[in-house]
C-alpha cells in the first residue's frame, strides 16, 4: 500500500471547515499546525499595528488515491482557486513508520469496497 501526505494551508477561519470536508472525503486524523504566511500583496496596517493573518496547516497522512480525493474536495468545498482562500498539494512518501493500525485496515476496506 503506497501512501501520501496531504498538506493543506488554509485561514484558522477555515479550518473545522476544511477539516470536515476530509474527514467527509475519507480522511482520517490530522495533524494542525499554526503559522504566519507572507503573500504577493503588502500587509494591512491599522493605526500602525501590522496585521498578519493566521493559518493552519493540516498534514494527512493518506493512502496515495484517497490523497487525491480529499484534495479535489478541498479543492472544490473551500475554492482554493479564489484568491487568499488556501493552498493544497500533496507529496509520496517513501518510507513510513507510525501509522495507525485502525487507519490501515479503513484504507484496505476501502481498496476492496473499489474492487
């Protein structure tokens, strides 16, 4: 079984909503991390104090055609191609170690549901 993480960058407004989309697509946990970004665009400034968004950025760890799924509903549900409402992309993984026993026997069930 071959397995890929998905990141997805998003506003902390987007968050429990990009979440529910992958658990709805077939994810399963998720890792969250919070950061700054720096974009294209200058920052908002507002009597002086810089305004700097806040996101989060969701890492699953998938099985490589599930990733694929989750990321096209992201892509869809939360419009990823509208300016500042996120970022997706999901990258193989050639060596893993860690993962759920629960979450190998969903992404087999799920293989055989297809076969």
């Amino acid at each position: 079984m071959k397995f890929s993480v998905l990141v997805a960058i998003v506003s902390e407004e987007l968050e429990d909503k990009a979440i529910d989309v992958a658990k709805q697509a077939g994810a399963g946990g998720v890792t969250i991390l919070h950061g700054t970004g720096i974009g294209l665009k200058e920052k908002k400034i507002f009597f002086g104090l810089t305004y700097e968004g806040r996101e989060s950025i969701l890492v699953f760890v998938l099985e490589r055609k599930l990733s694929l799924e989750v990321l096209k509903a992201l892509n869809k549900e939360l419009e990823l191609e509208k300016e500042d409402h996120g970022l997706a992309f999901v990258l193989p993984i050639e060596h893993l170690a860690g993962i759920n026993r629960e979450e190998i026997l969903k992404f087999q069930e799920k293989l055989k549901e297809e076969l």
